[in-house]
C-alpha cells in the first residue's frame, strides 16, 4: 500500500510540475548557452499569385543562410498580403524550401494578415493553422528569450488590449528575473511610436509604457517599409528598437516633392542579429541590391542605459554634409512661368537623405517656396544629378535657387549651390 501511495505522489508532483511548465507559454527550444545567430525579417507580403515577393524572399532567405548556421527567423508581421490561405502556404513553401524544424520560427501578425474578411479571432486561427506560430509566444533559444506580442486586428497602427499588456509585463519579469543583463528580444509589427525611423507615422504607443522599464529589451518592429539604410533605424532611450526594412515597396516621408515616384521603388532588407555573451551584432543586408548595409551595430550591454550609443544625441556627432567645388546647377527650358533646375548630387560620409531647395523672388527680395526633394540613398547606385521642375512663377522675375543638401539626422550642408535666372516676359503658358 506504501509503495502504491508513493507511486501515486510521485505521479501527482510530476503532473504539476508538467502544469507549471504549459502554464507559463514559455517555450524552451534550446536552453544551451552558446553564441546565436538569427534572421529578422518582415513584412514579405506574399500573395495568392506568384510575384517578385516570391523571388525576393527566396533571395533573403538563401543569403541569410549563407552567412551563418540560423538558429531562428523572425517574421516581424505582414507575412502575407491579405491573409488569404492560398498566401499562407505560398509563403510556407518558400520558407520549408530554406529552413529545417530545427530553426525556431517566431512570427507574428501584422495588420495585413487581418485583411481577409474574417472576424480577428478567425484571422488568427487562420494564421496559427497555416504557420504553426502561436499568439503571444515566449521562448528560450540557447538562453536567450524572445517575447512576440500580435497586433490584434486589422487597426493600421496596431491594437494591444489589456491582457496582452499585462502578458507581456509577466513574461518581461519571468525573463528579467533568470538573467537581468541578458538581452530580451521583443518581436511586434508596428514600430514603437516616436523611436525608429518612420515611427512618427506608423508607429502606436500602447507597449511603450511597459517596455521603457526593461532596457534589456531589444524591440524588432516592420510596417513602415522605410529603408533601414537610415542609421535613424536603430534608436535607444530607455530600451532599444531596431526597424526591419521590408519585402515590398519603399516607405518614405510624405512631405517630400517625389514621395509618390520613391514610394514605387522596390525593397527586400533584413537583419543578421549574433548574440555571443550578451554583445549583439547587428548585421544590415539589402537582398534587392545584393550588398551589405553600412556598418553593423553592436550593442554591447543591453541592461545598462548608460552604454547606450545609438540615441538620438547622436546628431551632434555627425558631420555636414557638403557639394563638392565642381558641383554645377543650371536653369533650362525657361518660360514664363516654369523652369528646370538641375544640379549635382551632395556628399557625406553616410549619405544625403534629402536637398532643401529655396525659391527666391530677386524683384521683392521675398522666398516664395521652399521644398524637400528625397534623394535616392536607398538604391545601389545613386544618380549624380538632380532635376526638379518649378512651376507657377510670374513671368519677367528674377528668381534666385538655393539649393542645401540634408544629412538623415537633419544637419544642413554649410555650401549651397545658387542659380539665377529670369523667366520670359509676355508669353503666356497653358
């Protein structure tokens, strides 16, 4: 009778035990303590059809697995286009092509993946039966913890209710408490608002507020499509948040003259994250233009804020921009109410993100305009030249043009380049 009791307790404690384990959601894939490699990509927006997303992807994949033995991808939202089934295993079939069920997937929703007619819990039931990933999933890969946290629905710039968020302050806490200096990797679709390049307008500030108390955290976020060529991608304040790029078009800033010509542009970025004793190398690879982003970056101790190098004071360490002595800008094709500017391209040690152009009315002594023109720091081989057109001009001014080139952390060039030139008298324009 002894031993049956004993059999029995020794039953039950395993049992609880067993409980404890599922009850947490943590997932241990590889507690092995050793250096980890993995991918960060996003928004690869697969579709019904095939389409160049197919051919992008494949590439990313293939390079990423090249470069290292891949413990783990991330696919930071929007997987697919429209959450469509036919999408989902569109995309499953590319990444079973690249990787065994030994990578570690960690997914998660992106607003795009809720655009299928359904209700969000059928999306997400969807997403779950297509891709295997779960919501809300925490896992410890090589002892290293990795929290994904899905949007809930289709909202453009993301929706957290309550037990999300206090989800994700239980698992930051469980992490926190096993290793405060380790880094944990937090995985969402929308940027943390007001951190990373193209935050401003596609971010949503729901997680901030949990997440500023764990500088450990290292925040990888997509939607925007802005180009993480921008050193702005990575911002640290009180955790850090590193931009992912994306698979599909470009995302820029609206406020510029030819927004709408680069928002046709195509991109294809990812990230090679290292993790060896707590440093994290960061790894920029452009897949569409087949090269190496810039420098990595390398956060050398996530946990303390002090060591923080990639904050926005970095600006004050940046030099001007600048054109060199031989840059030429001309006026041609005058008429009484329009002329083209063209002119050479500006320099800088990273890049020119921008030109402001200022229109000067010669005859009042008044600025008439002043724009931004986007340049195209993003692609392999930026042109040499410049041309934009003005238009609505009065006919026999003078007008002066000065043009500043714009570093991607706002400082100004201390040369310009200036034409002048006068539009014709008494012809009138249709």
């Amino acid at each position: 009778m002894k031993r049956i009791h004993k059999k029995i307790s020794i039953l039950i404690i395993f049992m609880f035990i067993l409980n404890c384990i599922f009850s947490c959601k943590v997932i241990f894939a590889d507690s092995t303590r050793s250096e980890l490699n993995f991918g960060v990509f996003s928004d690869t927006h697969l579709r019904e059809e095939q389409s160049e997303q197919d051919e992008k992807l494949r590439s990313g994949f293939q390079t990423i697995k090249s470069m290292a033995n891949i413990d783990a991808m991330v696919i930071a939202g929007d997987i697919t286009d429209s959450g469509k089934t036919a999408e989902y295993k569109r995309f499953k079939a590319i990444y079973d092509e690249a990787f065994s069920n030994k990578v570690q997937k960690l997914f998660v929703m992106g607003n795009h993946d809720y655009i299928n007619g359904l209700s969000p819990e059928a999306a997400r039931n969807r997403y779950k039966e297509e891709t295997g990933g779960l919501i809300n999933e925490h896992k410890v890969i090589k002892g290293y913890h990795f929290i994904t946290v899905n949007t809930e629905s289709s909202e453009l710039h993301g929706a957290f209710g309550v037990s999300a968020k206090q989800w994700l302050k239980e698992e930051l806490e469980m992490a926190k408490s096993q290793d405060s200096k380790k880094p944990i990797f937090v995985i969402v679709h929308q940027h943390i608002k007001d951190t990373v390049y193209g935050s401003d307008d596609w971010g949503n500030t729901a997680l901030y507020p949990i997440l500023k108390d764990y500088p450990q955290v290292i925040c990888f976020s997509g939607h925007s499509h802005y180009p993480i060529s921008d050193e702005r991608s990575i911002n640290q304040k009180d955790f850090t948040c590193v931009g992912t790029g994306g698979f599909k078009d470009v995302g820029v800033e609206n406020n510029k003259i030819n927004s709408e010509e680069i928002l046709k542009g195509q991109l294809a970025q990812g990230l090679l994250v290292n993790v060896k004793n707590n440093v994290v190398t960061i790894t920029r690879l452009d897949f569409y233009n087949r090269k190496i982003i810039n420098n990595k970056w390398i956060i050398e101790e996530p946990s303390d804020k002090s060591k923080f190098v990639y904050t926005d004071e970095r600006k004050q360490k940046r030099s001007n921009p600048y054109f060199k002595n031989d840059a030429v800008i001309k006026a041609s094709k005058i008429t009484g109410d329009s002329a083209n500017v063209s002119f050479s391209k500006g320099y800088h040690e990273d890049f020119v993100h921008s030109y402001k152009i200022q229109v000067f009315n010669k005859t009042t002594g008044k600025q008439e305009e002043e724009f931004l023109l986007l340049s195209d720091f993003f692609t392999s081989n930026s042109a040499d030249r410049f041309t934009v057109t003005l238009s609505n001009l009065s006919r026999g001014t003078q007008y002066e043009v000065v043009i500043k080139a714009i570093e991607s952390f706002g400082r100004e060039s201390t040369n310009a380049l200036k034409v002048t030139f006068n539009t014709i008298v008494g012809v009138k324009n249709n």
